[in-house]
C-alpha cells in the first residue's frame, strides 16, 4: 500500500512498484540488526513448571548477567533457578526484578565465553513475535525467513520486519537506478509488542534499545540531503534511531549508545521523507510512530482500507510506503 500525505491519496501496489518512487540520488536507510536465537525453553526448580525465557540484554559478559523477559513471570523470584537444556545443560540464578514480566539472570557456566554464547546458539531459538507463535510452532525455515538478507550485527530480539519484504534482486535494481543504501544499527527488544496501556502516552515507558550509526551512514544521508536527494526510512526501528540523534538543522550524527524515544502524534520528524513499515497492532508503540508520521486520520483510513482488502498484518505481512 502505498500512502501519499500531500494527496491523501491511498494507493495499492505490489512491493517491487517501491523502485517507481524513488530516484537516482535517493537513499534507503535501513537497519542491519540480525535476530539471535533468543528464546530458551526451560524449567523452574523444585516444581518443575514449564518456562521461557526472552533474552533481552547482555549486561555483563565475564559474569553471564543478563536482563530477561520470563513468561509466566508471576511465579518467578530472586534466588530461584531455572534449568535448560533436555539434560540440563544450562543452570541461571534469578537476581532481581526489572519489571512484571522483567528478571535479571545469572548463568552458571564455569566454560570460556566462546562455549557459553555457543550453548546459547545451540539451546536458543528464533524467538518470533508471540501473535505469531500463538496461531502456530515455530518452522525450521523462520531461522531464515526471519531475518533481513542484509542483516550483520547480531543483538536484536525481534526482526525489523518492513526490511523483511527487501530480496537481493531488489536490492540489485535499487543500485543499478542510483539509489544509496546507508545502514544504521538499532537491536530491536520486545518493547515493541508491549500495548500502550495509559491515557497519556507521556507516561508511557520505552523500554531501551542499542543504536549504532555510524559516520559513514551519517555522510551517506547528509550528501544526499544536501544535493536534494531524499531519504525513505525502513523500518519504524531506523527510524527511532535516526530521530533519536538528528540534530535540529537535520543533521545525521554519528552515535553508540541507547534510546528510549518514544515517537507519537503530534511529532516533527527531522529527517525521512518516506517510511516503509508493516502493518501493527492498534495500541502498540510501532502504531503510534506510524501515525505521527503518515497523520493520524490518513493512516487511520488506510488501516481500515487494508482491512477491507484482507492485507496480512504483522511481521510476515505486507508493507506500506508513506510519501
């Protein structure tokens, strides 16, 4: 789908018709987290109740700390011990509560770092967006299939899905018409699916995700700026990233560091012409932002359209561009 803001115009195209929209000059600006298998199954000692355990944030290499999400947290506390692994081969220690369904781990694994992240690896899997997980299993093919073909830096929880609808053929044509490919980093947490639940969304609290831009996206993204080129953003993810150190004569500056901006109508975007972002639930943070950059009315009836027409909504679902 495709939604004009200066026309209030919605259209309907497949997701190659992209390239039409841009020209030689443009940049795609796009994140090249990559999805670790992040999700462990596991067991609660003494009653051996069934759990899993979402890892969030490596807060400290040499002494395994982690910060987690656990599902069902309400029976999770400081000093229990949760088991991995079909012969248990992995043991943490719960150390603190971060939030309701937020703990801090402690692994207890006497190897070498190396060995600890490949037991990661090995016990972990892809750990898909639970509306998806609640319509069906997890498929070996999702360890492909959710991850962006450009995806490097390895950290995030979830996929930055508008880059999911991206092939290399794509890709190809988009160098080959003159269009810039500039990469951010932002590792996408599972605060994204968290619904907004306060009347004022200033009270709202983003949990934090690690961004890296580097100085060769920043010269990329202000060239073009200031030949007259434009910017289209993929991904609500990027484009947090990007707002979250523009500066206020719209600027791209080099950053390494954490964000918890949280981006809703009314917002003056500084930099992106054009957003590429899936379809969300009603209620979530990645709504919010699409709203404040589409406006809130346009958008509003282009969710409705794309109801009316059966588009696939969340991380395997379609696109929209917003010009």
């Amino acid at each position: 789908m495709v939604v004009d803001r200066n026309r209030q115009k919605i259209e309907h195209k497949t997701f190659k018709d992209i390239l039409k929209y841009f020209d030689s000059g443009d940049v795609f600006l796009m994140n090249d987290t990559k999805v670790f298998p992040a999700m462990l199954s596991g067991t609660k000692e003494k009653t051996r109740a069934m759990i899993t355990v979402f890892l969030l944030r490596e807060l400290n290499p040499e002494y395994r700390l982690w910060d987690v999400f656990v599902e069902p947290a309400r029976k999770i506390r400081i000093g229990n011990k949760l088991y991995f692994g079909q012969n248990e081969e992995l043991v943490a220690e719960v150390i603190d509560n971060t939030t309701s369904r937020g703990r801090t781990l402690r692994f207890l694994f006497d190897g070498p770092y190396d060995e600890f992240k490949d037991m990661i690896q090995h016990l972990g899997k892809i750990p898909l967006p639970e509306q998806i997980l609640a319509l069906r299993d997890l498929e070996p093919i999702d360890e492909e299939r959710y991850q962006t073909i450009y995806a490097k830096h390895e950290g995030a929880v979830i996929a930055p899905a508008a880059g999911l609808h991206f092939s290399r053929e794509l890709l190809k044509r988009a160098e080959i018409k003159g269009i810039e490919l500039a990469f951010v980093t932002e590792h996408c947490g599972l605060g994204n699916f968290r619904r907004i639940d306060v009347e004022d969304l200033s009270k709202h609290k983003t949990d934090s995700e690690e961004i890296i831009i580097t100085e060769e996206a920043c010269d990329i993204v202000n060239h073009a700026r200031a030949q007259g080129g434009r910017v289209c953003v993929i991904g609500n993810s990027t484009l947090r990233g990007v707002e979250t150190v523009v500066g206020i004569n719209g600027q791209l500056k080099p950053y390494q560091g954490w964000t918890n901006k949280f981006i809703y109508p009314p917002y003056d975007f500084r930099l992106g012409d054009a957003l590429v972002t899936n379809f969300h639930e009603p209620q979530s943070l990645m709504f919010m932002m699409t709203c404040a950059f589409g406006g809130f009315e346009l958008i509003q009836r282009a969710y409705k359209e794309a109801i009316a027409k059966k588009y696939k909504f969340l991380a395997y679902g379609d696109a929209m561009l917003i010009l």
